[in-house]
C-alpha cells in the first residue's frame, strides 16, 4: 500500500508539472501571436498613412479617418481601431466600447524606440485587447492610431486547456492508483511473501519456503534463500538427528555399563561377606571376570568408535591377502575349540589402508559370524579385487537374520538375538564400528541373510590395486 501511494503521489506531480508547463507554453504561444498580429495590422495602417501622403503630397485628419473608417469595415471583429487626437477619441470602428488606453505614456515618448507600444488592457464589458498604438503628428496636432485585438479567445483556450487538465488529472489520479496497486501487488507481495519466510524461519520453523517463482531479481534471491533455507534445515535435521543418536547411544551405553557393574559389585559383596563354597567362590569369581572382560571389551570397541569419529585417516600401503591369512591363523585355534571351521579365499595385490582399522573391521565380521552359531559351524573369509576396489565377503552358516533386522544391525547396541550375543560378551557395538570404518574408507556395506541358512557380509573399500590373482 505504501509503494501504491508513492508512486500515485510522485505520477501525479509529475502529470501536474508537465501539464502546466505545456498549458503555460501554449498560452503565451498565442498570446506572443495575437501580439504580432497586433503589430502588423498597426505597421500595415501606418504603411497605408504613408502611401496616401506620398500619393498627394498632403495629409489631413479626413484623410486618416478616411482610411481608418475603411479598415475598420475590412477587418475582422477581433481588431478594433481607435484615432486619438491628443487624448479625445475622435474615431472609433466598434460602439458602445470604452477601452482603456495608457495615453500618457504614448503621447510622453516614454514608449519604445521603434514607436510602437503594446499593452494589455480591458473594455467596460471586461473583454481583454491586446493594444498597439503610435503616434502621427499632423500639422501641431499629435494623433494616437491603436489597435486593439480581442484575446478573449486565448483566455478561452487557456480555461479550456485548464479544465480539460483538471479531468485528465482525476482520471491519471483513478488509473494510477489502480495501476500502481496491481504493481505494487507484484512487486509488493512476493517482497512480502520473502519477509515472511524470513520470519518463519526465525521463529524456528526451517521447512517453510518463501516459493516465489518469478523471472526476476526477486525470483533469483527467492530460490537462493530457499536453498539456504533447505541447507540450514538439512544441518539442523543433521544435527538433531546426531543429537538423538548420541542421546540414544550414551542411554544404552549407561543401560550396558549398569549390568555388568551391578553383577560385579554384587558379587564382590558376597564375597566379601559371606562363607562360600570352593564351587560357589570359584562360579562369583568367573562371573565377575567374565563380566569384567565384557565391560572392557566394550569400552575398547566404543574408544574405537570415537577414534574413528574424530581422526584423520593415515592410509597406508598394505596387503589384503597377508592381513586376512593373518587374522585367520590366530583366530582359528579358538575357533575349533568351539568346533567352527574358517577358512580363506585371497588374492595378490596391494591397497591403500588404515591397516588397524581395517584389522578391526575383519576380525568384528568374524566374530559376528561366530556369534550367530552353536557349533560345527563354518565360517569362510573371501577377499578380492575389484577395478580399483578391494572387497571382502565374510560368510557363515549360522542362524541368519529377519529381513526387518538387516537395516538396523549397523546401530550401536543393537543385537538381533539379545541373550545370545549377552551370553557370549557382545555388546552390541561391533557393527556400529564396522560401518564407521566403511564409511571412513569411502566404501559400502551390504548384507544377505536367510534364517536358518546363514548370512553373507560383503564389505567394498575404495583404493584396491589388484595384481597376481591366487587363490
């Protein structure tokens, strides 16, 4: 409403500045023509005056009212002519007209040098003459001739002009303020329309968008704040999210810590207290190491966790076939204590690594496959290249997985069978570290898993360099 206002008020000084000025300049346009008029219809009366004394050889007062009476019967109705003889009208071509003529400064010389004055002056009717007037001396008398022109058709024009500009103005007012309001609606409004977005978003409400779809500036600055707009949402969505996975993290940390704590001081206090048994001291005693081993594993597994999270990686040149051959050798005479085959599957070739990392990754997919299995089970370890990646399949045939359980087996402290993996010191925490490391290598993590028949884990880092395929 404010621009519709300004740009009514600023069309209309500007319509009212241009109309005077041309209102103006026609008016004096006719008025300096009427006054030319007047003159020359004096210097042709004059010439007339000239010619018939150059014709006889004298000139009298007959004479010149002779001529004057002729001229007055010649000319139109707008030129009036009076024969002054010093200040008494002796001759005038219109009746019942007084017009009023400065005499005095005619007859004193005080009027201009080519010795023809103009003036404007009114009759007794009111009418308006422009009056050019001279003098013609004739023996001892001194003769005024004026012509007197009718401008009142000039000042008709002028009126006429003023209230056509009058009517024009009103409508320029009308069409203006409407025309602005429809601008200012386009203009205005999607200005409007930004504020509010700015305002929303301020008051914390980051998936409002101002949706202005415009081919201009304020088109152009709409989608720019929409993107800020949905990167500032993406962050905060980000952030929150963070936020609850560490809220949910530290819940179940603290849920996880409890257990093992509470089991080992109740166990300390019954030793402490109380006479047992050799049996009895011996089963608290395994208990509390058992469940100290399980509260240290996990807080090596959640360090690496925030190692992972916070440092930079140091890649280095490493072979994939001598790590595997490696973990597999030491992990396999625990494993046939508990009657469960490994074996391996490499191939030659070097890539760039965090070996420690990665040593962790492999042993973690080992032990998860371990864990998903009575005994006489199987676990088989497959690495190779691909392009430029290396690739590592770990499978086994142990009880498998629900579908529904697949794509929440990276969360921390999550555990499809939550006796079983408590009975056999997880925490839960072994695939959350798994995909950190993925994700720390560029890579990607994919599983298959059937119940009953087993799971296959099939884990892609960036950086392999293949060479010398040997099984």
């Amino acid at each position: 409403m404010r621009l519709s206002i300004i740009m009514t008020v600023l069309m209309a000084i500007v319509f009212s500045l241009g109309s005077t000025i041309i209102i103006h300049r026609s008016y004096m346009s006719s008025l300096d023509r009427e006054e030319q008029e007047a003159v020359d219809n004096l210097q042709m009366v004059n010439s007339v005056f000239r010619l018939s004394y150059e014709n006889s050889g004298k000139f009298s007062e007959d004479q010149l009212l002779k001529i004057l009476r002729r001229l007055g019967t010649y000319k139109t109705s707008t030129d009036v002519f009076l024969l002054y003889k010093g200040k008494e009208l002796i001759y005038g071509n219109i009746q019942n007209k007084i017009i009023n003529v400065d005499l005095n400064s005619i007859l004193d010389g005080t009027g201009p040098d080519d010795g023809i004055a103009v003036n404007y002056k009114s009759d007794n009717d009111g009418l308006k003459y422009i009056i050019s007037s001279s003098v013609i001396s004739i023996g001892d008398d001194d003769y005024i001739i004026c012509v007197c022109r009718d401008i009142d058709n000039v000042l008709a024009l002028r009126k006429k002009l003023y209230n056509l500009y009058v009517k024009s103005f009103l409508v320029m007012l009308v069409v203006t303020a409407i025309t602005s309001w429809i601008l200012s609606l386009f203009i205005v409004q999607p200005i409007n329309k930004l504020k509010k977005a700015t305002k929303e978003i301020a008051d914390g409400n980051l998936s409002y968008r101002s949706d202005i779809r415009t081919n201009d500036e304020i088109g152009e600055l709409s989608a720019t704040f929409d993107k800020m707009a949905e990167e500032l949402d993406n962050n905060v969505n980000l952030l929150k999210k963070n936020a609850k996975e560490k809220d949910m993290f530290m819940g179940a940390f603290t849920h996880e810590l409890k257990t093992p704590m509470t089991s080992i001081i109740g166990y300390s206090e019954l030793l402490r207290t109380q006479e047992l048994s050799d049996e009895d001291r011996d089963d608290a005693l395994q208990y509390i190491y058992s469940e100290s081993k399980r509260l240290e594993s996990m807080s090596l597994k959640l360090l690496q966790l925030f190692v992972a999270d916070k440092d930079k990686l140091e890649l280095k040149m490493v072979s994939p076939k001598e790590m595997v051959e490696d973990i597999v050798t030491h992990l396999r005479p625990t494993l046939e204590e508990q009657n469960i085959k490994i074996i391996c599957r490499t191939e030659e070739g070097t890539c760039y690594l965090e070996p420690d990392l990665v040593r962790t990754l492999i042993i973690n997919l080992i032990d998860n496959a371990r864990k998903a299995m009575d005994k006489k089970g199987r676990i088989r370890v497959d690495q190779k290249f691909k392009d430029d990646d290396v690739v590592f399949i770990i499978t086994d045939n142990g009880k498998g997985m629900p579908k529904e359980a697949i794509e929440h087996v990276t969360e921390a402290f999550y555990r499809v069978d939550k006796s079983r993996s408590r009975a056999q010191g997880g925490a839960g925490l072994g695939l959350s570290l798994v995909s950190k490391i993925v994700e720390l290598h560029d890579g990607n993590i994919s599983f298959s898993s059937e119940q009953g028949i087993g799971t296959v884990v099939t884990v892609t880092l960036k950086g392999g360099n293949s060479s010398d395929e040997k099984e």
